[in-house]
C-alpha cells in the first residue's frame, strides 16, 4: 500500500486535519488509542472505515520515521 496515498489534508475535510484516505477519521485519532492503551482492533472497531491495513501502514511509517529521527 502507497502510505502517500494513505492521508489526505483538504481545508473542506475537518478544516485540513490529516485524515486517512476516504474517511472522516482523523489520524491522529489512532495515536490517542494507542497512547490510551486501546488496542488497534478496539481502534478499527470504533472506525470501521479505516481497514487494518491502512492503520498498520500508517504505523509502520511512523516507527520508520522515529527511527530515522532518532538516528539523526
């Protein structure tokens, strides 16, 4: 799965909050699961129009990203 093609930023979906692709469903809405100790099924129970892998990817990118942060 392309994670470019995972987040859409529109100024007419929640006034340009990153929301995964296709949904109303704010990313950062997974981190504050997470953070909250829900697990990732809980997350894609409550938003249903999220698949596991879109979430998973987005996951995956990040944990790449702080990787690379913190290499740097």
């Amino acid at each position: 799965m392309n994670a470019d093609a995972l987040i859409t930023v529109d100024s007419e979906i929640l006034g340009g909050t990153p929301v995964f692709t296709g949904t109303r469903v704010p990313v950062n809405t997974l981190f504050e699961y997470l953070e909250d100790d829900y697990s990732l099924d809980e997350f894609l129970e409550c938003f249903p129009t999220v698949t596991r892998a879109m979430a998973c990817c987005v996951l995956e990118r990040s944990e790449s990203s702080q990787l690379t942060s913190n290499a740097q």
